[in-house]
C-alpha cells in the first residue's frame, strides 16, 4: 500500500512587511538588521504553517533569496550576475547568471541562505542543473554540455555543503524542459548529469520536479534512472493517461496550481489522487504544489498549504 506525504516546493510569497522594509532598507531608512529580523520572523511563521498542515517535509520558502541563481552565483568564483531576464511568460524576473572562468563555489558563503530547519525534515529545492545551465550565459564556451558540466561540478560541491548540514531531501526543479518541449535526445544529459552527482549524493532523496508544461517527455525520459527517487508531476498541464504505469519511483503529485488564486476543491483533489496512486502503484506519493507559489498572494499560499494538509489527512484516516 502507498505512503501518501506532503510538502511544498520552491520560492514562497513575502509578506507585506518583509517587502517594505526591505524597500526600507534599500532607501536607507532601515537598517539590514531590521531586515534579518523581519525575515527571521516570517520564517518562523512559514514553518509554522508547514508542521500545522502535518507535513512530512518543510521548506524555507527562500525569503531571502533574491532569485533562485542569486545565492549559487554570488558564492561562484567565475560566475557572475548579468542582465534582468523575464521568468518564462511571468510577471517575474531574474538576473541571468554569466560565467566568465573556472568556476569554485565557496559554500561558506551560503549560509545565510539555508536557514537550519528541524534535520529529519529538512528539504531544500534548487534549479535542475539543465535548467541552471540553458539560462547561463557562459562566454568561456559554446559547448551546452562544457557549461552543464561546469553547472555540475558547483553542484557537487553544493550537494557536500547540503549533506553535512543534514538536509533530507533535495528536489531539483526543471521547468525549462517542459516550457521548452525540449526533446527526449537532449533530457538525456540531465539524467546523466544526476548521475554524476550520485557519489556526493549520500543518504539524500532525490527529487527531479517539471513544470510549466507537459512533463510526460521528461518522466518517460529519465524512467529508470537509479539516482533519482523521485519524479515530479506538472498535473495541471500533464495527463495521468499519457504517462507509465509502475514508474520505478515515488511521485511528486503537483495538484494545487502556483500561478492561480482559486483555491482548488479537496474532494476533487483527493479523487484524483486516488487514481493517481492506482496508475502508478509508488511506494510513496508526495501532494504538493505543481510550482512556486511565490506569484500568488501571502495570503492565498497559506489557504493552500493549509488545503495541502487536509488532503493529507484524508490518507491518514
């Protein structure tokens, strides 16, 4: 019989006393230590609502991030931040990262970016290396596959960092595949990049999530691969049908949708996850967000962690 857990993924709205007085801070009418403290306690509200909801996996919602490369980036010896760039068809933006040399992550420099959270909890989501490295603008080659190496050996040594500080589960987030429709040919060099990773892996989970998209070509196209647990599913744009019977892997079920305000119905949720558990026999199947909730209201992120939670409880009956 399958395990049914929850958690959610990715970045997570700031509240609007976060984005203040970091406007605040950025006119120098506060200090950064009003900052710090605002994110500590939003934090601590984020976790909260998590551990309420019964989740098995918590987050940091990545509050201080100022995008998702930002951190990695800025920690890079050779990399460094480049034009402001549109986050797929969003109203968002990130700064491209650009690599200019031999790239060496110094993870010291991380720290204030991974928040300790309870160790037989804590899960930490970062950008697939694919996706990392298509975004990249690396002027020391022209080679896709040299610069996803390069994107590669940072993570290595990222995954290093991750371990020693305890963290459970690590699920990397690949849009970029299914936005793209990126053949099945080219979704090979994730995998093998992954696979790379296995011997710093540890005892860490494994998740690849897609989103944005159709993710049948991604799960078909990684299927099988032994350094993956699990396999995340766009369920909003992906059709159970389409999809392998028996994946050799536990299943990230993304059913409550990150870029849509309506908060979604529990019964017609918790029927479809039945079907999903009865098509794909895992061991475990994780309810979750289908991608980041940060473009939605504070307030409306919390209605859906909270609708997370009573889903969960359905299964735990």
């Amino acid at each position: 019989m399958s395990n049914v857990k929850t958690f959610i993924h990715g970045v997570y709205p700031r509240s609007t006393a976060f984005v203040q007085t970091s406007r605040d801070v950025d006119r120098k009418r506060k200090e950064f230590s009003e900052l710090k403290e605002q994110h500590k306690k939003d934090f601590n509200v984020l976790l909260a609502e998590q551990k309420a909801a019964g989740f098995d996996y918590v987050e940091d919602g990545k509050l201080n991030w100022q995008d998702v490369f930002r951190p990695i980036v800025d920690a890079t010896t050779g990399m460094e931040v480049g034009p402001l760039t549109r986050w797929f068809d969003n109203n968002s933006f990130y700064r491209q990262p650009i690599i200019s040399g031999k790239v060496k992550i110094d993870p010291k420099k991380l720290d204030r970016f991974f928040s300790d959270l309870p160790e037989d909890l804590w899960k930490v989501t970062l950008p697939s290396p694919f996706h990392f490295a298509k975004v990249t603008d690396d002027t020391t080659t022209k080679s896709f596959e040299k610069t996803l190496a390069s994107i590669t050996e940072i993570y290595s040594d990222l995954l290093v960092y991750l371990a020693k500080k305890k963290v459970k589960f690590v699920q990397f987030n690949e849009p970029y595949i299914p936005y793209h429709k990126i053949k099945k040919a080219e979704i090979v060099l994730l995998g093998k990049s992954l696979t790379q990773l296995k011997k710093v892996k540890s005892t860490i989970i494994f998740a690849v999530n897609g989103y944005f998209g159709d993710t049948t070509n991604l799960v078909t196209a990684l299927s099988g691969n032994s350094v993956i647990d699990v396999l995340g599913i766009d369920f909003v744009h992906t059709s159970l049908v389409s999809l392998p019977k028996k994946l050799p892997h536990d299943i990230i079920a993304g059913v409550v949708e990150g870029r849509n305000s309506l908060i979604e119905e529990k019964k017609t949720i918790v029927t479809f996850v039945e079907k999903a558990l009865k098509h794909f026999q895992p061991k475990t199947l994780y309810i979750s967000n289908n991608s980041d909730l940060d473009l939605l209201p504070e307030s409306v992120a919390k209605e859906k962690i909270a609708l997370l939670g009573k889903i969960r409880k359905e299964f735990k009956k």
